[in-house]
C-alpha cells in the first residue's frame, strides 16, 4: 500500500460484534486494494475493539483500531476517523453494512473517468434481516447518462436520492477545505447529504450497487420508540441555516421544504416511532418548524397534500379526526372498486371452474413466451410444428396486446386473464410455455405441459439460487417446485442442460434430449432470407453487423451497455456496425445514442432473425452463445466483470477457460480482437468447434419435429440426428469479405 492511500474507509463500530467481521471482509477482500481501513470503537460494550484489533494484526493496511472514551454516537465516531484519514477519498460504512464485491474498483473507475470528482454518488439495496435485498427505490437518478461530471443545478433530482452518508466517496480536499463536520443524533445524515451535495463543485453518479445496508430486527436507533426522534429538527436547523448563511444557495430552499416535511410525514406516519405523549408535542414542533421555513415553489406530490396539510396544521386532534375521515373515504372508494375487481375474479374463477368440469379437447393446444410476450423463443416454433405436423390441431397464444402483431394468423391471440385465456388452460390438452404458467392453475388428468426452458443454462438457476439473495430477489422456492411438479416434459439441448434442470427443479418429469426447436431456423434459413432481414433491419451492403446481446445483471437496476459502443465503432472504423439488443427482461435500449452505425434492436419480436442478419456475436454470460454456436459464426465473449457476475449469480462453469470465441477482458481488449482479424481467426474457430461440440449435438434444424412426433404422435422412435460435420447453416453476409477491409459504407437507417 503506498503512504497515500486512495480511498480511506471509515467503519464506527457500536454493538455490532455479530455483524462486524462481515463488515471489515467485505472492504479487505475488494479486488481494489489502495485503500486503508480505520475502525472507530465508539466506546462499544461489546467485543467490537478486539475484532478490530484481529484485522488490523493480520493486515497492514487496517489502521489500529480507535477507541473514544464514552459512546458519542456515529457523528462523533466518523469525526474522529475523518481526523486519522489520510486517503484522497473518504468513504463510510456502517459496522453492521457491507460493500458489494468490486464495488471498490467501480468506484475508482468512476472517478477516474469523470475527471475526480468532489463527490460520486453510488447506489445502495437494502437487505432485510431475511436476506432479501431491495434496491434503493431512486435509483433511477443515478443514470450515468450525460455529462460528468456535474455541477447539482444541472441534476436537481439527485436531492430525492435518500439523504444517506454511506453511498457516496467524497474528495477528502473538499471535505477539509469546507470544513465539514457530522453532528450528533440520529438523524445526522440529514444535516451532512443535503449542505455536502450543494457546495460540491463537481459531482457525478454511479449507476450500480456498492453498498448493502443491513436492515435489522432489533437495534436500529431509527426503529426505537423513544424522543431521540425530535433531532430530526435540529438538523433540519441546520440545514436552513447553512442556506441563510449562503445567498447563492437560496434556489435550494423551496426543494428543502418539501423534502423536510416528506420527512416529517415520515417520523410522525411511522406511530412506532414515537412515544404516545409526545406525539402532539411533535405535531406542535411540525407547524412552528413549517411557518418557520415556509418557501413555496415546489409542489406536492398529489397522494401526500393531505398529509402536508395536517401536519402544518400542527394540532393533534384535528389530525386524527380529519385523517381518520380521510381514511374512511379512501376505503370506501376502496371498497367500491375492490368489490367490482372481486366480483370479476369470483366470476372469472367459477367460469374456470365450469371449464374444467367439461371434456378435454384433444385437437387444443395453448402456447406463451415470457409471461405474455409475442410470438418467440422455443414455443413459436412448436406452435408452427404443431400445425405443421398435426393438421387438425388447433392452437392458441397467451400475449399481452402490444404483442398480438407479432403472432401468425392460423393461432388464435388470448389476452392473459381472459376468459378466453381460462378456457384454455381449462379445456386445451397440451400446454407449452418457457416458463411457468399462471400459479392457479389446476393441471387436469390427460393435461400435458411442456416446458421448454429458454436456453442452455450458464448462470445458476432454480434451487441453486438459494444462497443467492441478489439474484433470487424473494423467490418462493416451494412455488417454484410446485410449478416444476406440472411439468411432463422439459426441453433440453444438451447433456449439460439434462443434468442442470433435473438436479434444480427435482420433479418427476421427463426430460426430452432432443435439442432447441427455436435454433431449428439456424439450418433451415437460405441466404436469400439473410439478405432479406438485413435490408429490413437497415444493414448497409458490404457492412459487418454485430449483435451485441449482453445478459440481466442482478446486480445493477438499470440496463446500460457496459460497452461504449459509440467508442468501439470509432476505433473500427466505417464498415461495421452493432446491433444492440437489450435482455428480454428489459424494454429500454441499451443505448439512448442515435447514431447511424448502432442499431437499437431491443423491441425487435424475435432474436434468432437478428442472429441470422448478424455477422458475429458479442455478448456476455447470455444464453445467446449456445444457440448462435449453432450459425458456427463468430462469436467474442466480453467478461470485464466477470467476478461481479460470479458473485451476484454465480455460472456452472468458468466460461473463459471453456469459452465459444475469442474473450475480450476489457473495452480495449474487444477492439483490439476485431481490428486484428482475431475474431474470426483459426484459434477462434478451433474453441469454437469444441463448444459446438459440447453444446450443439441435437440442434439439426429437426428439434421441433422430434417434440411434435414424441409428444402429441406418441411415436417412440426418435428422428436420427444429423451429425456436426454435416450440417450446414446458413452463411453470414461477411464470411466472403477479407478480413480487414476498410471501405467505407453508407450511414444505416434505423429500423
């Protein structure tokens, strides 16, 4: 560690032996190491000094421990480490939170690339005493999106991110020269966040989670019944008059209005906070603090102006008559349209109820994507195989309407909840989704229901996700084995998929080996319909479409490229261009840029045409690389945070060491393997061989008519499958190009 250190990490510790060691592992075992770590024993009658002491002896970089003579509170605490900290940022963690793994390293990149910054805001989750994490419900501010760094005029909604001291890194220069300080109480974060981001000169936001805060069962100051709750005034004080004492800063106070009496609304709402005496007293301090600060300018949110009202109003009688009335009108509205919703689903359940009393129609079969999306994945093309195959069956679709376009003629189109979509669930023999259907439903005798599934499995799935909060996010494990306990048959592609499903969703089904009917297209394509998708999707003659498919992060809320992609074209030169495509939990685009080059595909119905128009593949740990494997096109693996996705959702085999193209472990890295050649070079292909190999054996454009001829022709006998060497997809528009042309194409239109 040089004297220096680039980030100092102050922890106050006070009755949080349980949780401390957590705590002090989750800094130390950051991959980014220039840091020091300083404990702060807030004179805890626990074991929270020895723990300290225990990291310090065995890590160098752990300052020993500091001990203040009698409890003084957090504010006290991180004053005192602020006061030994010798890092160019000050970052702060509570002794029972933790930071996420690399949170450290984001952080630096960040500041790095926004020019070092006064202050970086970073997002939280929080984490209750179950292990579930909720993501930090504004984290929509922290886009980091537009320019950055920024002066807080320019992002005035940074100010409704929860005014907390740990999910930011502050510049310690700026810290010092303006000579900030925490108070005391229990609401100290107020009086630090709202003056902190307001003097800033230059600020800027990261968009991922660094931090979890531990929401505990017992021993929160905020979740105590105690008076410690009128500090709230007092920093609300001081705010106001750190603004009177700075004109410049006199914009701010009508925003500070409102949120201080959000926040007021919030202590009195929350009646376990409070002692029963000394709630009027409360409401008394709430309208002389309101007349007192009163700046009108910023309006009320319309669900809380009743609220604002009584509250200013100040008298605790009035409050409790008039929100009671308050009460009593909502609930009957309420009540009204609660009646009207119960009476369609006590309608809608007895019609399902009839349904099921009658006959199965075995010409039926009912089909669904993603819980309601268009015609796509796995089931599209057993939908097509079912008519195909079996003429007189008659087959219907499960969409929401924005997708009913998407879906043939020959199907009938049922909107979830219906009573057409109960009929068919009630009286269609065979069912067919890539996830699970409808949790009521009622499996009848003679029902069939097909899981498909939606790809090769990389990352962890079902019961493996466990001891996974941050991926799992309060799955209901024993629905999830009800729902698997339906399945009569689940799709598989590979041996490697085979043993992941039945060994997470242990039922009693069956699982075919067949391949993936959605890559049946992969081999019964022509050229002509390549060239016909490329000049609906706007690709240039003569240019180089990537598809740039990256997968859903558990651990970020937002879907943004973790590419630059504006940046890689650039380095490539005139004659590529990128498909982007955001994951299907998404509807966003990965990319707001409108550039001529970058292709927003995200609302595009179906991903396999857009593997078809493309020249090669870049992605992640998206399933996407099993079946593009199937094109044998090339295919380049991009893992800059592979150890970040590791630990957030965890993958069943170490895809660099086993990967299906070349692996690009940074931005610099992917431009480097595309302006080289390497990307469709001889060692590329030779890996990419292995994994086709390994992941590809059934996908012979044959996989739907293997399910169709098993499951509803009863035919025991399985179609032989062609073999690797003897398949011959369809070639991409680039495979007859050299390998570094640099001819200039025409600007692409978007689709």
């Amino acid at each position: 560690m040089s004297s220096l250190p680039r980030f100092s990490v102050i922890v106050p510790a006070y009755k949080v032996q349980a949780y401390l060691h957590e705590c002090l592992d989750s800094v130390l075992s950051q991959s980014f190491t220039d840091l020091e770590l300083i404990v702060v024993d807030d004179a805890s009658p626990d074991n929270c000094r020895a723990i300290a002491e225990e990291f310090a002896a065995r890590d160098s970089r752990v300052r020993r421990p500091v001990r203040l003579r009698e409890n003084a509170g957090p504010g006290a605490a991180r004053n005192t480490g602020m006061e030994h900290a010798r890092g160019d940022y000050l970052l702060f963690l509570d002794g029972d939170d933790t930071f996420t793994p690399d949170a450290l390293q984001a952080i630096a990149d960040r500041l790095k690339e926004t020019g070092e910054p006064d202050v970086v805001v970073h997002d939280f989750a929080r984490v209750s005493w179950s292990g579930e994490p909720v993501r930090n419900e504004r984290a929509l501010q922290l886009t980091e999106q537009g320019p950055a760094p920024f002066h807080l005029d320019d992002r005035p909604g940074l100010l409704n991110v929860r005014p907390v001291i740990w999910n930011k890194a502050y510049k310690r220069e700026f810290v010092e020269d303006h000579g900030f300080r925490f108070t005391s109480g229990i609401y100290e974060d107020t009086a630090w966040t709202y003056p902190v981001l307001m003097a800033a000169e230059s600020v800027a936001t990261l968009d991922r989670v660094c931090v979890h805060q531990r929401g505990r069962r017992h021993g929160s100051l905020l979740g105590a019944t105690t008076r410690a709750h009128f500090d709230v005034f007092e920093q609300y004080d001081r705010v106001f008059g750190y603004v009177d004492e700075r004109p410049e800063l006199a914009q701010w106070r009508p925003l500070l209005f409102r949120h201080m009496v959000d926040h007021l609304t919030t202590v009195f709402a929350r009646r376990h906070r409070l002692p029963r005496e000394a709630r009027a007293e409360f409401l008394r301090t709430v309208r002389a603090h309101c007349t007192r600060y009163r700046t009108p300018g910023i309006p009320v949110r319309a669900g809380a102006r009743l609220r604002h009202a009584l509250l200013r109003l100040g008298s605790h009688r009035t409050y409790r008559a008039l929100w009671a009335a308050a009460r009593l009108g909502r609930g009957a509205g309420r009540r009204v349209t609660g009646l009207a919703r119960l009476l369609r689903s006590a309608g809608l359940r007895l019609h399902y109820r009839v349904q099921r009393l009658l006959p199965l129609r075995a010409d039926r079969a009912v089909f669904a994507a993603y819980g309601g999306r268009g015609y796509v994945c796995s089931p599209a093309a057993l939908e097509n195989a079912f008519r195909t195959h079996v003429p007189k069956m008659r087959t219907s679709w499960i969409a929401r309407p924005e997708h009913h376009h998407t879906l043939p003629v020959a199907t009938r189109r049922v909107r979830p909840g219906s009573m057409a979509y109960w009929t068919a669930l009630a009286r269609s023999k065979y069912l067919v989704n890539n996830v699970d259907f409808d949790r009521r439903l009622v499996k009848r005798r003679g029902q069939i229901l097909l899981q498909t599934q939606h790809g090769t499995p990389l990352k962890h799935m079902g019961l493996d996700l466990q001891d996974r909060p941050a991926a799992a996010r309060g799955t209901d494990f024993a629905a999830v084995l009800r729902g698997s306990d339906r399945w009569d048959y689940v799709l598989s592609g590979n041996r490697h998929a085979t043993l992941v499903w039945e060994r997470v969703y242990p039922s009693a089904y069956t699982t075919l080996e067949y391949g993936s009917p959605r890559n049946d297209v992969f081999l019964r394509a022509t050229s002509t319909d390549v060239a016909r998708l490329r000049e609906h999707l706007g690709i240039p003659d003569g240019a180089v479409a990537i598809l740039y498919a990256p997968t859903h992060r558990d651990y970020r809320h937002t879907q943004r490229a973790h590419l630059d992609l504006e940046r890689v074209l650039r380095k490539l030169g005139p004659r590529f261009v990128i498909l982007a495509r955001a994951h299907h939990a998404y509807d966003s685009p990965l990319t707001d840029l409108a550039h001529g080059r970058i292709l927003d595909v995200t609302a595009y119905p179906s991903v396999e045409n857009l593997c078809l128009a493309s020249d090669a593949l870049i992605t992640d740990y998206s399933s996407l690389m099993f079946d593009y494997a199937n094109l044998d096109r090339p295919i380049v693996i991009h893992t800059e945070d592979w150890e970040a996705y590791e630990a957030a959702r965890g993958t069943y085999f170490d895809l660099r060491s086993f990967p299906p193209g070349a692996v690009a472990r940074s931005e610099d890295e992917l431009i480097d393997i595309f302006a080289t050649g390497h990307w469709r070079g001889s060692r590329s292909a030779q890996v990419r061989a292995a994994f086709r190999e390994r992941f590809c054996p059934y996908d012979d454009g044959r996989a739907a008519e293997r399910v169709v001829r098993r499951v509803v022709l009863g035919d025991p006998s399985v179609l032989d499958v062609v073999p690797l060497p003897d398949r011959h997809p369809v070639p991409s528009m680039a495979a007859s190009l050299p390998s570094s042309p640099q001819a200039t194409i025409p600007t692409a239109p978007r689709p």
